[in-house]
C-alpha cells in the first residue's frame, strides 16, 4: 500500500512481508513497491501464508491417526534384548546371569 504521509514523504508498506520504505516522491515509492513485489523473498513469503492453511487442515487430519499409532506404540515396539532360553540368561559373559 503506497500513502502519502507528509511534504515529501511516501511510504510503500507490504503487510505479509513488515517491510515500510520511505521515498521522496510517489514515482519512487511505485518502484520500490514494483522492485519489492518482483523479489524472491515476497514471493516466498506469500506462497508460505498460502500453505499454511494446507498444512493446518492435513494436520488436523492425522492427528486422530497419530493418536491412535501413539496408544498401541507399547505393543508395536521391540522386544527388550534378551534371549529366550533360560541357559543363556544364566551366561555372566553377556547378560549379567547369576
């Protein structure tokens, strides 16, 4: 948005982006809005503010899922490394046995 502030005075802000430049003249204001508009940062900003409410709503999505995976994680995980056979728990060189 380009506004006349004062004698001499126009600023160009972008809202998405807080940027606020101050020219001398309106002609100077329209081309740092142009120069602005045409850079790589604006263009990342916007296309970050457009996603966001993609991202939001997928993650609303998943998490009853996420809850779910999360409440049966104890019974998917590996078992604890110990072996099966009772002799073997017995051997101090790798269990502790008795």
């Amino acid at each position: 948005m380009i506004r006349k502030e004062g004698k001499a005075r126009w600023t160009y802000t972008c809202e998405p982006c807080s940027v606020r430049v101050t020219k001398p003249d309106q002609f100077r204001a329209i081309e740092a809005c142009h120069r602005h508009e045409r850079g790589f940062g604006h263009a990342q900003r916007i296309m970050s503010i457009a996603y966001q409410a993609i991202i939001d709503a997928f993650s609303e999505a998943v998490k009853p899922v996420l809850d779910v995976v999360e409440s049966i994680a104890s019974a998917l995980a590996p078992p604890p490394n110990r072996p099966h056979d009772p002799t073997l728990l017995r051997d101090r060189r790798k269990w502790g046995g008795r």
